[in-house]
C-alpha cells in the first residue's frame, strides 16, 4: 500500500474483502449536513420561543438521544438497541467564536482545533454567524437502506427533537416548517441525486462531486504543507469508491474493477511519478502555485511527467504488474 509498510495481498484490496473500504463508505453516505438557522427564525418568529446558547445545549442532548433510534416525544414506541447504534452522532458548527464558546464541547466542532490556520480563518469567514449541524445516523440504516434515507432519518428525529427540548405541541402548524427546514431546505447532501437511467438516491457515489469528495478526504487538513500527499490520498480513496465501488459493483459487480483502481495507490508508482513532476516544477517554473497558466506550461509538466513514466517502464518491466 502505497505512503506506508503495509504488504497485502491482491485479495485484500477487493472492497468486499476490506472493512476499512466498506467504513469509509459508510462515513460518507450516513452523513450530511443540516442548518439551524430556519428552524431558529421558525421557533423565534412562528413560536415566540426564545432560542439561547442554554437552549440549544439541551436540544443537543435530546437529538442525540434520539438519532440513533430512540423515542423522545412518542410514548409506546420500540427502540433500536444502543449497542448497535453507537456510531451516530451529531455535533454543530459555526464561524460565530462567541457562540462556539457556549456550546458544551462534546457537541462541538472546533474549527480552529481541527484546520490549519489559514483553512480554519477561511471557514469561518464563510460560515460566519450561521450554525450547522453535521449528523451522523447509524451506519446500520444507511446499509440496510440507502444514501437517501440519510436525510429522512436525520429529518424525523431532529424534528422531535425540537418538539422535546422547546416544549411543542406536536400538531401545531409551525412543526411543518422545522420538517421542511430538516428535511429540505436546511440540507446539504453529500451527493446529488442522478439522472433516471442511473438513479440511486441522494448520498449515493455516483452524485458525489470531485470537488466536495476532496474537501470530505481532509488530506489537507492532515498534510497542509505536502500537497502532493494530499493530492495522493485523495486519488487513492476516489479510485476505491468510484472505480470500485460504484462504476465496480453498482454499475458492474462481481469481481469488479479492483486492479484498475490500485494502480493509484499501491507499489509507491503514482506517488513517484508525482513527486517526480513536484521537483520538475520546483526547477523549471519556480515552484507550485508559480506557474504561468497556460496550455503550453500545462503540456510541459504532463509530458515530462508522461515520459518519465514511460522511461520507468522500460526500466523496470514489471512496474507493469502493478497497473
């Protein structure tokens, strides 16, 4: 495996084989992302309710209570056994440093504490004073159900959720517009909802854009300063859920596109060729981020690189083995 001293054998890389593929899966699908503020003007404006930092705590409490399955408004309800529900969670975010402050810390992520400076300062500055809840549900759902029963789980419990912490009267006409807000306008999925003839729900691979699946790797949280690693760790765990996971088994199936997809991260060989073209433009364009943006720099660096590839394969014939 490439970047460590991890030796295994082909089989191992299949995803059915490798439970650190199916997790990772997993993470992703049983996420998303939900904002508070509707649901704060709705109890506010509709409600008459007062919404505090104190607030806010205790309805954090009763949600995480609730999401793994648990009843908090209904009385004679059945409820999922803890034990295999425990992965689910929910914790809030907000650019709002004030606010931050007040929020008790197991509900808490600390941007400042989890992004390098610069990635931290630019987040918040985006975020600003609005406040987002990052929802986790059980693993065990999205498995047995799909990506798109994400946001209708995470939707029906923190609809309870409000109704237990503000004290609701569960039928009244404002209880419509905190489901909407948690089910829909409030929501940021991880993955768009394809076109028919490849449909799957929401929070399904094939709707994960490129962009937002980098930002999901967090690699460069992890390695701000080596991008290239970063950049590395990305393609490896891309070519795992989209050649082998989705185009390999959703689209396919059966033994799948596994040798197509570790060519990205065993044997060190993509990792070479790309610190190969790291020092290339370190020596011929003065760096990265310091190159002229344009084709012909583009065509320089790709066919550097592409013949430095080449030349490895004449080199070492058995490179080939590995793609």
């Amino acid at each position: 495996v490439s970047g460590t001293n991890v030796f295994v054998e082909g089989d191992d890389l299949h995803f059915v084989n490798n439970a650190a593929m199916q997790q990772m899966w997993d993470d992703i699908r049983r996420t998303i992302i939900v904002g508070l503020d509707l649901a704060h003007q709705t109890l506010q404006k509709r409600l008459g309710k007062e919404v505090t930092p104190e607030t806010i705590n205790e309805y954090l409490h009763v949600l995480n209570h609730a999401m793994p399955g648990a009843a908090v408004v209904q009385e004679h309800m059945v409820e999922t056994h803890p034990s295999l529900v425990d992965d689910c969670y929910v914790k809030i975010f907000t650019g709002d440093d004030e606010m931050a402050d007040d929020i008790e810390p197991q509900f808490l992520l600390n941007l400042d504490k989890l992004f390098p400076a610069k990635s931290a300062a630019a987040l918040k500055a985006a975020v600003g004073k609005s406040m987002y809840q990052a929802v986790h549900i059980p693993t065990t759902v999205s498995r047995t159900c799909d990506g798109g029963t994400t946001s209708r789980w995470s939707a029906m419990q923190i609809g309870m959720s409000f109704i237990g912490a503000y004290k609701m009267c569960a039928g009244e006409a404002a209880v419509a517009d905190l489901a909407f807000a948690a089910k829909h306008a409030g929501v940021i999925q991880m993955a768009d909802i394809l076109p028919a003839r490849r449909a799957r729900g929401p929070n399904e691979p094939g709707g994960i854009k490129f962009g937002h699946f980098a930002d999901m790797v967090q690699a460069d949280r992890k390695y701000p300063n080596d991008p290239v690693k970063a950049s590395l760790e990305v393609v490896g765990a891309g070519t795992m859920l989209f050649d082998q996971i989705w185009l390999g088994s959703y689209m396919s199936g059966g033994v799948g596109f596994t040798q197509y997809a570790t060519a990205a991260y065993t044997d060190n060989i993509l990792d070479d060729y790309c610190y190969y073209g790291l020092d290339y433009i370190n020596a011929k364009h003065g760096g990265l981020g310091k190159a002229k943006k344009t084709q012909e720099v583009i065509n320089d660096i790709a066919t550097e690189v592409t013949l430095y590839g080449m030349e490895q394969y004449e080199q070492y014939p058995t490179t080939l083995e590995s793609h």
